[in-house]
C-alpha cells in the first residue's frame, strides 16, 4: 500500500467510523519520491547525492521512517528543491484532508433491541453524506 493511499482511511472504533489524517512521514516521502521520480532520477544517485543510504531513503520515501529536518534537507538538496516547498506541499495535502473530512459526514447504523427498526445517525454535521451497505 502506497502513502497516497492511506491518506483518509477509516478505523472502526465500536459503531462509529473515524477518518484517520495522513500521517506527516507518509504525505513527506510521497513528495520526495513523485519529486525524485519527475526528474527520471533513482534511488540510489538521489540517495549519493544527499550523503545517505538507499535503503534509509527508500523507507523515508515510503513513510516508514520518520526523518529528521537534517535528512530531509539533504534529501531536498540532492532533488534541487526547496525545504520550504517540501513543508508547503506537505501542508496542501493536510489542508485538502482535513476539508474532505469536514464534508464528508460517515453514518452508522443501529439497531434498537426491542425493535428491528434501524437508526441512522450521523457522526459529524457537514454538506455530503457517504452510505456504504
């Protein structure tokens, strides 16, 4: 599973459904590796580049390893791009998920013991409802 597509996922917890947010490590390392990748560049030069092993900037760029502000400049630098960027796109993907979450409204149902009537409420208050069966 990639970083892109865990960015607002659902976890059940008792009969209601939370979005989770994206985590910074994995929106950070989707940045990297698309930035890495429209340069036709590899792992391996971008990683010699930044003073770093492959293997550390693999997982970096897969969100499994939560890098320093020392290691994510050197990788900026190895990529010609600028820390700042890297922190404002990071910042446009939390930005666009947390509006999502705000119009999405996730509904659960339940039903009364003492009768088979099913209630629907919802967890939140905004504009689109989303049904799953």
């Amino acid at each position: 599973m990639t970083a892109d597509m865990r960015v607002g996922t659902t976890e059940s917890v008792g009969e209601t459904r939370h979005v989770r947010e994206p985590l910074l490590r994995h929106l950070v390392g989707a940045i990297l590796r698309r930035a890495r990748l429209s340069q036709g560049r590899t792992l391996q030069e971008v990683a010699s580049t930044a003073r770093m092993s492959t293997a550390y900037l693999s997982e970096v760029e897969r969100g499994r390893k939560e890098a320093s502000s020392e290691v994510l400049a050197a990788a900026c630098a190895a990529l010609g791009i600028r820390l700042v960027d890297l922190v404002a796109q990071a910042h446009d993907a939390l930005a666009a998920s947390a509006e999502h979450q705000q119009r999405v409204r996730v509904l659960t149902s339940t039903r009364d013991r003492s009768s088979a009537v099913r209630h629907v409420r919802s967890t939140s208050s905004s504009d689109v409802v989303a049904l799953a069966a």
